[in-house]
C-alpha cells in the first residue's frame, strides 16, 4: 500500500475539505511526526514538518555547566587576580544552599543565619560536621532563626536571589582577608565562612550559635581546621 507525505506547508486547501474540521485543528498544529489513516484513500499519509532538522540538531547539542568559584565581595581590589583565593566547591554549594534557606523562610535578604543554615544543608565539610558534633544543628539553627528574626508575611515572596545584609557581607569579606592573611594556598574553605558568621557579635548568625553551645574555645578549634577539608572532586 502506498504511504503518500505531505508538508504541512504544502497541502493545498482543497484536500482540507475531505478531513473533518476538528482533525484539521488537532493534527495540524502538532509539531512532531504523526502518521494518519486516510479515510479517502485507505492509505496511509505522513505529515512531517519541513524544519524537522531543527529539533534533531538541538537534541544533538551539550550542554556544558559552568561553576563560579567567586561569592559576592564588598571589595574587589583587595589583591590581584592572580593570587586571589578562590571558594571551595563546598563554600559555593553552602551559598546557594543559604540563598534557599532564606528563600524558604521568605526572608527579604540572605543573612548570617542563612549562611549559617547553609554549611549545615551542605554538610559534607568538616565544618559542618564540627558544628554538628558540638549541638550546632540544621533543625536547631532553623528553630532559633524563626524565634530570633520571626516569620516573614505567607504573602511576601522572596526574590530569587534575596541580597546580602551587611553583617553577611562582612562574613564573606573576613573570610576571604583571612586566608590572604594566612599565606596558605589552596581553597577558601567552609571552616573560614563559618568563622566569618562567628566574627559578626552583633549577627543573628553569631547570635543562633552562641545560643546552641558555640564559644570562642570552640572557634579555636575550628581554625585549627581551617585550611583543611575531604578533597571534592568535580571532573
């Protein structure tokens, strides 16, 4: 049996008078191949879009992700290009994972508590492991932010990326100063962003850790770790 193929393009408005009015509106429109019974023929008719190419060359391309190891800074010529530290993989996740946290609470900006929520949504660091192990946890951090700062409006939508306060901004800019203080090479690690929060007295975050049982002997501690870290490998 013959198969005849059509462009939708192509079919001359004389033909459309044999379809029903409704198949004509339900087949025409689709943008991927379908094969119709003729109901004038008996055959069968193929009707392929005549920029099918298209679609076979977008599914052929990759897509490549690319990965920013830079946080938002409050000073950008602190140090050249060159021997500026970059953020772990780890401090980056834990950023966005704070941006998210405070998009959950639907707070206006992302501030020391949701950075602090942040380490501990990643929780693969030893960072977050230390805070942990010392009663620094995720449900504790959430429950003391909500008694701290309030519930936002159920109305208020947060925006997709909610900006910096000025105590998280500092947190960010310790860190980095700090490990150009240090002379270490490699990675700006969670342990310093941590630290950064805890630097912050006057900080929800500093105030949300101090309340679960961190101190100064504890922040020691942590800085003996600072530069430290389970290598995390994105290739």
């Amino acid at each position: 049996m013959a198969t005849h193929s059509f462009s939708l393009l192509s079919i001359p408005s004389s033909t459309s008078t044999s379809y029903n009015r409704q198949n004509d509106n339900n087949t025409l429109t689709q943008k991927y191949c379908k094969i119709l019974a003729s109901s004038f023929t008996g055959g069968m008719v193929s009707i392929r879009p005549q920029n099918l190419n298209v679609f076979a060359l977008k599914r052929r391309r990759s897509t490549v992700a690319t990965v920013s190891f830079s946080l938002p800074t409050a000073k950008p010529e602190r140090a050249p290009s060159d021997i500026q530290p970059r953020w772990s993989a780890r401090a980056i996740k834990a950023f966005a994972m704070a941006e998210l946290e405070a998009r959950k609470l639907k707070y206006p900006n992302t501030g020391t508590e949701a950075l602090l929520m942040g380490i501990l949504v990643e929780g693969t660091s030893l960072a977050a492991k230390f805070l942990r192990a010392n009663g620094v946890t995720l449900l504790k951090a959430r429950e003391e932010t909500v008694k701290l700062l309030g519930k936002s409006d159920m109305y208020f939508f947060s925006p997709e990326h909610p900006p910096l306060t000025e105590p998280a901004q500092r947190a960010l800019d310790w860190a980095v100063d700090e490990k150009l203080k240090s002379g270490e090479s490699g990675e700006i690690t969670i342990a310093y962003l941590a630290l950064g929060i805890w630097s912050e007295k006057e900080s929800a975050g500093h105030k949300i850790m101090a309340t679960l049982g961190f101190d100064d002997e504890k922040a020691k501690e942590l800085a003996r770790s600072m530069d430290k870290d389970i290598e995390m490998s994105y290739k």
